[in-house]
C-alpha cells in the first residue's frame, strides 16, 4: 500500500473510532505529518489531559501512552508497538525507589515523566524538562528533595535553583552520550552557530550551550533568535519540526548520530494496523493509577 492510501485509512479509522493522534518531536517524518499534535513531553501530557477523543494513540514511548491513560482512565489509550520503551525509564523501579526514600525520610520525591507509573506512584511531583525549574521552585525552600531517575537533568536543575537535591544515577543512554568534546569540534566547523541542547545531556555540554531547553522550548528560542545557524544537542527527529517551522535556518547535530531507536519503531503501516486492531491497549492497575495521577496531576497545576 502507498503511503498516501496508508494516511487515508488512517484518517477514516481515526474517525470512526473518535481517535486523537499525538506525536513526540522525535518521531519519524511522516508520523508527525499526520498526527493531530506533535510536541515535547509537557505539550503532549496537557493534551492528553485535556482531548474529547474517545482513543489517543500514542505515538511516542511506553511512558508518554502510560501518562496518558493514567490521566484518562475511561479513554482507551493505544500505543502501536508495545516495544517502544524508554531506556532511562527502566533505571529504576517503584521497589527501588520505596527503599531510597526509606532511608531518606522527610524528603519530597520530585520525578521525571521519563518512568513508570509505580515510580510515579511513589512520588510527590513529577516534572518534564519543561517545567522542572518550576517544579522545584514551587517546594518550599527548606524541604529536601530526591530528584529520579535522570541525573544530568537534576545536576541542571540543582545548578540553575542552587538547590541542593539527592539525585538517583540514571541517565538517557542517547542524550549522555554527547560529550563536550564533540560539541566544541561542531563550534569550531560552525563559528557562527549558537548552541542549544536538551537537559539530559551531561553537565559538561550543558556548560558549553548558550541554551539548554526542552525540545518545545528549543523550537521557541530557535524561532525568536535572531541567529541564523544553531547546534542541536538533542535526538534528531526534532530536525523535521525544526525545519518546518524555521525553513531559512540552518540546523547542526551536535554529533554525527544522535538516534533514540525507540522513538523510531513505528511506520505508517505500525500505526494503520494498531488503529485497525485497536492495539496496543495501555492498562495500569487502579491502586497504582490513583497515586500517579495525583504526582502528574500536581505537576499539571504548575505552569511551564
Ligand atoms: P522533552 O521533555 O523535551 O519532550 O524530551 C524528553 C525526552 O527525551 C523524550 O523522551
Ligand atoms: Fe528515553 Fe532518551 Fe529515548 Fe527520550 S531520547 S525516549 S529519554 S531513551
């Protein structure tokens, strides 16, 4: 089947079923074309919360669809390929993470939308890169914090708070690996660019940028500089929006390859069949769903 007959069938299925497609920046071309909103962790989360469809297919990562269907238990929420996981999430569980705080009473767990919906459950906040400043800030000022899974992302936020935070040592296999050196090989070959990269990358290429944002706020400092040339330190699917939304500049991986194969999974033909077959259905336990959706909910109630 052409790619074109694949988008209609998908169109048709997505209304008979009242089906809403959302799609995170790193996903291929041609399902962000088609999908009803591509954003970045925060954008997608909002609005999943907020949607009158029937079915949001999720066209993202396990946690993005979990999210989802923790914050909209009467919704059926499918995410086409069951495998689509997040490796960072899987560096620490709900189990692992009731014994740190064990032996850390009296401190707020503020988490990373980047887990699982037992880590969640455990915690008091999550936080996406959009809007971790904020979470943070919003604890009052003595209360210590024990910040999972993502550690980069917590050195970042410690550094622009200068707050002080227990930080669990997991990290983005595919943002970690960026290292200054590579960055400052890119400066030297693009004098002219400004450099701007996600939070998960280590604190040494943090140090390096003139920004570090989430990939919604990349795509804003992008469009509101007056540069023309940039560095980007994040996954490469965020090229496709970049150059949609801004044809006359010119972009840069900060490194030669910068792939999450998770996020790349899924094909036309993936997401017809799950839309058909109305698979992969996202299911958590009730108990566990309550206590997440209260930690996702009060971040929620935070602006960005
Ligand atoms: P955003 O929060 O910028 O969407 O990026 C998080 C990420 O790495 C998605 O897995
Ligand atoms: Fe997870 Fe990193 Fe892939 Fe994002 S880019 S889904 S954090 S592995």
């Amino acid at each position: 089947m052409t790619s074109q007959n694949l988008a209609s069938l998908i169109e048709q299925r997505k209304k008979e079923l009242n089906a809403v497609i959302l799609a995170h920046f790193y996903q291929p071309p041609e399902i962000q074309d088609l999908a009803d909103f591509v954003g970045d962790s925060l954008q997608l989360a909002i609005q999943a919360a907020n949607t009158d469809a029937d079915v949001i297919v999720f066209c993202g990562v396990h946690f993005m669809a979990e999210s989802a269907k923790i914050l909209n238990p009467e919704k059926t929420v499918l995410l086409p390929v069951l495998q689509a996981g997040c490796p960072m999430a899987d560096m620490i569980t709900g189990e692992q993470l009731r014994k740190w705080k064990s032996e850390h009473p009296g401190y707020a767990v503020v988490t990373y939308v980047n887990s699982s919906a037992e880590v969640k459950a455990e915690s008091d906040i999550c936080c996406t890169s959009a809007n971790a400043l904020n979470v943070v800030r919003s604890l009052p000022a003595e209360q210590p914090v024990l910040f999972v899974p993502d550690r980069n992302l917590g050195t970042w936020i410690m550094n622009q708070t200068g707050r002080d935070m227990e930080l669990w040592p997991g990290c983005c296999p595919i943002h970690d690996q960026l290292t200054a050196e590579e960055v400052k090989e890119q400066i030297r070959r693009y004098p002219e660019s400004i450099v701007v990269v996600h939070p998960e990358v280590p604190p040494s290429v943090a140090a390096l940028a003139d920004a570090v944002r989430s990939t919604a706020g990349m795509l804003k400092y992008v469009q509101e500089s007056s540069a023309r040339e940039f560095i980007i330190g994040t996954e490469e699917g965020f090229f496709h929006t970049l150059k949609k939304h801004c044809p006359d500049k010119v972009f840069h991986l900060a490194r030669t390859e910068f792939l999450c194969e998770d996020m790349k999974k899924i094909n036309l033909e993936i997401l017809a069949q799950a839309l058909e077959r109305q698979e992969h259905q996202i299911e958590v336990p009730e108990d566990v769903r309550q206590r997440a959706a209260q930690s996702l909910q009060r971040m929620l109630a935070i602006a960005p």
